[in-house]
C-alpha cells in the first residue's frame, strides 16, 4: 500500500504499471481514460511527482486532489495540467473504493517533444504552472473540440509509427494547448466577477503593505508573497492581471510603489534616500532609477514640480 512518503512516477510506463493500465502503445506519450484506472489502496494523503507532463479532462465524486496549499474537489469537469516535477496528493474517502472517475488524461514525457518547436514554447503556457483548484472549466463546445483534438492523438498513437507521426503528433498538442490558451482567455473574462476581487484584494493588499513597517522591515513585496497572501498560483495572478489590466504582477506592485512615493515626495519633507528606505530600498539609486523609468522624472525634478 502507498502512504507516507514521496512516489516520483519517472516514466510513463511504470504509471501505467502503478494503475494497473495496459503497456502503454508508446513509451513517450499516452492517453488514459481514466475510468480504467484502478484502485490505488490509498491510506489518507498519498503525494506523488510525475516526471512528465500531464494534461487530464476529469471527474470523480469522492476523491480530493492538492497541488500545494489549494484543494480542488473533482466533482465537476475541470481541464488541469501539471508541468514535470510539480508534486501533489490525492485522498480517497474510503481506502477500499475507487475514486469514481470519467474523463481522459494525456501524459507526454519531455523526451517525446525535444528538439522540436513546442519544447521551445511549451514554457509560456503559464497554465501548466497554476494550482489544481485554478482548473479550466469547459464548455460543452469547448469540451468537444479538446475531445476531438484529444482521439486525433490516440489514432496517431496507436497507429504504425513512421518519420510523419512524431510531428502530426506534436502539431495536434500545440493546437490543444492554444485552444486551452484561447479557452482561459476565455473564463478568465466571463468570471468577470470573482476575477475583479482578485484585483480588488490585491489592491487593498498593496495598500496596507505600503502603508505598514512591512515594507521597511522586509523590503518590496515579492510577486510570491502576493500570491500566496491572495491564495493563488504566481501564473495564475499574473494570468488574470494581464488579461484585466495589460499589467503583470510585478508592475502592480511597481505602480503601487510610485503612488505612495509620489504622496511622500509630494506632502513631506523626506529627503530622496529617506523615502527610498522608507520603502524597502537599500540603495537610492535603484529607487531613483525605478522612478524616473515608471514616470520620466526623477525624484528630485517631481519634486520640484510641486514647488
């Protein structure tokens, strides 16, 4: 039985042999559905490491999956993905029972896409880097065209391997990986609401950390820490701000800076070194850089303006 301890899952093969699936039809690549996965005799929490990239459609009524802090509870449709490495946890609620599940899983091992276009580019879908629970919720149209894209793989997978398969292959993952781009783009605009208290609570975040002995003690917020303190994936934050604002984190961070450096250059009689220490820096040169480049003037010359 497996508890306790870290399971890395090296190739594809041997996860197929932990779930008791058939020989995989490729030693580099394979889709699963996951119904025919077996029972894993779970303990409580199990924590694995995948050294390859999965990509999985599911469902289930019983079962919890953790990336990290964050919970995801399967009992809807999410599309998830998970980079190598990442590791995460699954717990059953009963040791004795499989965890109902429908959907598919898609594992493609880094050796299958090297030396090719897509190992160039697989690094800017931010989404393999989001936590379980920030899933891709699909519509049934949107559902459709993944599937579809998704038994085009299978085929080519499970047919006589040739010099064409390895490329139609990849051709097929980079057009599913620009529908989820495309799909995201999506949800992150028609959730609209729970999206905007992202902002909302990153807003009040900056404000109260700028306004705080924080920012002496510890220096400038780092995009990690707003991240964790906003219960989200770095990707993820960063995701939704530039879809809402054309803003990453860490310019948010730099925007909220210069606005209480303004009111300090503006209403007090701090030298420059003073403010630049009073917000977390340790040399005035680098505040004074970061300022003239966010504002095209240099503290002094602002300054100056308002006199």
């Amino acid at each position: 039985m497996l508890r306790g301890q870290l399971h890395t899952v090296k190739t594809i093969g041997a996860y197929h042999r932990l779930r008791q699936l058939p020989e995989a039809g490729h030693p580099l690549i394979s889709v699963i559905d996951l119904e025919q996965l077996r029972p894993l005799g779970l303990a409580g929490n199990t924590t694995f490491t995948l050294d390859f990239y999965w990509i999985a459609l599911r469902r289930s009524s019983n079962a919890t999956a953790r990336y990290g802090q964050q919970v995801y509870d399967f009992n809807k449709g999410i599309l998830s993905f998970m980079a190598p490495k990442q590791v995460f946890s699954i717990a059953c609620d009963d040791k004795n029972e499989l965890p109902e599940k429908s959907g598919w899983a898609l594992l493609v091992h880094p050796d299958f896409i090297w030396n090719t276009t897509l190992a160039k580019t697989i690094g800017q879908y931010d989404f393999f880097d989001y936590s379980v629970n920030e899933g891709l919720f699909l519509s049934e149209k949107e559902e459709k065209t993944l599937n579809g894209i998704l038994a085009l793989i299978e085929q080519e997978c499970q047919s006589g391997r040739d010099r064409f398969s390895k490329q139609i292959i990849i051709t097929h993952l980079e057009n599913l990986l620009s529908y989820a781009n495309r799909f995201y783009n999506r949800q992150f605009l028609t959730r609209e609401k729970s999206n905007h208290q992202i902002l909302e609570r990153l807003e009040a975040l900056l404000v109260n950390y700028f306004n705080s002995e924080a920012i002496i003690s510890k220096g400038l917020p780092t995009v990690r820490f707003v991240a964790d303190a906003l219960n989200v994936s770095p990707k993820y934050l960063g995701s939704v701000l530039r879809v809402l604002t054309g803003q990453n984190t860490q310019q948010h961070i730099h925007e909220k800076l210069i606005e209480k450096a303004k009111e300090k250059l503006s209403v007090t009689n701090l030298t420059v070194s003073e403010i630049a220490y009073e917000l977390g820096f340790e040399q005035v040169q680098s505040f004074s850089r970061l300022f003239k480049t966010r504002t095209g003037f240099s503290p002094v010359a602002f300054r100056r303006s308002f006199s």
